[in-house]
C-alpha cells in the first residue's frame, strides 16, 4: 500500500519553510543523561512559532494552496494550538483564516487567534455539531478546510521538526514523539525512516486515551470517548485515515504515560532546564524520564511539541491541582 506522504514530501515542506518557522534548539540534560544512563536531545517546539510545532503543518498546508485557493481563504476549527498555527501561518501568507471555536473557549485563546489576525466564529459545543458547520461555512465561502493532522501536507510539515533533529544530532538510536492524533509522530516516523533507518521511533499517548496503541494492537482505527486527561493536546478520539497507515509501517510502539507522570516531567522541565512546557508537550519526556522505555546505553532524540499552557494552570498543577 502507498503511504499518504513520503519523505521527500517532508523534504519539501522544510524547504518551504526555511526563513519562516524557528528552527527551535536542541536542548540536552546533564542530570538526566547521568540518571538514566543515556544521552537525551530535547527538540524544543514549545519555542516554535506560536510556541507548538503546529505552525509548520499549519504554514505548508497553506503554501501548497493555489491561486484560487488562496484568495479565498482557509477554515480551521480548533479551541488550541492548531487554531493559532493557520491564524498565523495564514496571515504570514497573505491569506484570510476563519477559525471555528467553540463559545465557551478560553477567552485568552480567542483573543490570541484574532490578534493573529483570524476571523473567529463560535458555535454551541452542547447543541452545534462542529464539523458539519465547518463543512457548511467552508462550502458557502469557498474556504479551504484545513484539518489538524489528517491531512498529507500537514503531515509533511510537522515530519520537518525531527528532519531538523536528525540534521543536528548524528546516530540516534530511537526517538520519542507524543500521539494525538498522529500528525506529528507519522511526519517524525517518515522523517527517521528517511535520514536514520536504524532509528527506533516510538509514540507516546496518555494512559487514559489510548486509541492508537489499541488500535496498532487491532490493527484497525478503533475509535475511543473523549478522554479525560490534562494533555488536552492529545485528546483526539482515533488516528486519522492518513495518519494510521504511516503509523503503522514506521512506528515500532505506542506506550502511555499517566497524568501524575505528566506533571512529574513538567516540574523537571521547569527546575532543570528553565522550560515552560504544557501537559501535552510532556508526553514523549515522561515515557523517557519516568522510565516507561527503556533507555540505557541509548542515543535518544524527544520532541517536546509545545509550551502553551496558562500559567495559573500551570502552577496549580504543579501545586498538585487539577
Ligand atoms: C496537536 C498537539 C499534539 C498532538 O499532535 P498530533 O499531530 O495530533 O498527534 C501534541 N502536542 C501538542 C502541544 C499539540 O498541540
């Protein structure tokens, strides 16, 4: 079966985006590298563009519209990172975005994607369904639906964070890439397979919304509820069409990490290397640092996919919070 994406598709995406997204620091941690045993590269897209690795799908999805396309304008719909990634990637690009937004999203948010200078629409998350209305507005307006992960150049562009990794790290023997609903880790997956055939590639979901281990053990998509988890990054239902095929043919695992485990890894990003870093951005981290996978001996890059979390949430969650 071909693939949705290739690698060469991740090559051109980091093509379009040079001179536009951050290429964001590898970081590393002497007293993690000492108490595991291992050498850690932390790729550090919570100081992305937009502080999340979205802006790079978001920016080559938008740079392969045509003519036609552009002039109309894009629709996204989302309440997080991915509404803010179209927002600015669409404004950068000269190209009007229309995001979806439930009502009752955080103020901060909203705010957020119309100062990027999106038009923001809100319906009622209890009576609206938000992908029909979607369909609607992107058909009345000629708009162009921009999806958060299923979606080939999407895909392609997210791949460009671990191409860069690979770039500058030589020799990794696995890499470690948080699940939503698969966007990044398939691009990441393709990315290793290109640059680091020898390179493991393993995702990371939270223990409570755990549809794309289960759905590599059925092999099928299985869908799961909405669950409940404080990495609101990853709380997609399934994997994607696209997503779940690249998935399949290039990621060894999928592991899960708890919420405790999360918070864990946020208290050591903020202690020990002065790192903001969301509850979704841990995912990948904490499989690594709470010793779900086994490291020892090993060369291992980690992307951190974001840092956008409000910083009362922050505090009260390393207080011990909700
Ligand atoms: C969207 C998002 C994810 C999940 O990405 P997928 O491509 O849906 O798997 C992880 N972390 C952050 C910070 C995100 O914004």
């Amino acid at each position: 079966m071909t693939l949705a994406v290739s690698f060469q598709d991740v090559r051109d995406a980091a093509a379009r985006l040079a001179g536009h997204a951050h290429r964001t620091p590898v970081l590393t941690s002497r007293t993690a590298d000492e108490q595991l045993g291992a050498r850690l590269f932390f790729k550090c897209e919570n100081l992305q563009r937009i502080g999340a690795f979205k802006f790079r799908g978001g920016y080559n999805a938008i740079a392969r519209l045509d003519d036609a396309q552009r002039r109309r304008g894009v629709l996204a719909f989302s309440s997080g990172n991915h509404a803010q990634a179209i927002a600015l990637a669409a404004r950068l690009q000269g190209v009007a975005a229309t995001i979806l937004m439930p009502a009752d999203a955080p103020a901060a948010k909203m705010a957020a994607t119309r100062d990027y200078g999106a038009e923001v629409v809100t319906y009622d998350r209890m009576t609206q369904d938000r992908e029909a209305l979607a369909r609607a507005l992107a058909d009345e307006r000629g708009l162009s639906l921009i999806p958060p992960y299923d979606h080939p150049d999407v895909i392609a562009g997210q791949g460009t964070a671990a191409l860069e990794l690979f770039e500058e790290v030589p020799a990794l023997d696995k890499l470690v890439v948080c699940v939503g609903g698969g966007g990044l880790v398939s691009g990441c997956a393709l990315a290793a397979a290109g640059m680091a055939p020898g390179c493991e590639v393993h995702g990371v979901e939270p223990e409570a919304g755990n549809d794309v281990q289960q759905s590599l053990r059925a092999g099928r998509i299985v869908t799961i509820d909405v669950p409940r988890t404080i990495a609101d990054g990853a709380q997609t239902t399934h994997a994607g069409v696209l997503t779940f095929p690249i998935i399949q043919a290039h990621v060894r695992d999928v592991l899960t990490v708890t919420d405790a485990q999360l918070v864990e890894t946020m208290r050591f990003f903020a202690e020990r290397m002065k790192l903001v870093v969301e509850p979704t951005g841990c995912l990948a981290a904490a499989a690594v640092l709470q010793r779900v996978l086994d490291v020892k001996g090993a060369r291992v890059g980690i992307i951190v996919s974001g840092g956008n979390v409000d910083l009362a949430r922050f505090s009260s969650l390393l207080a011990g919070g909700a």
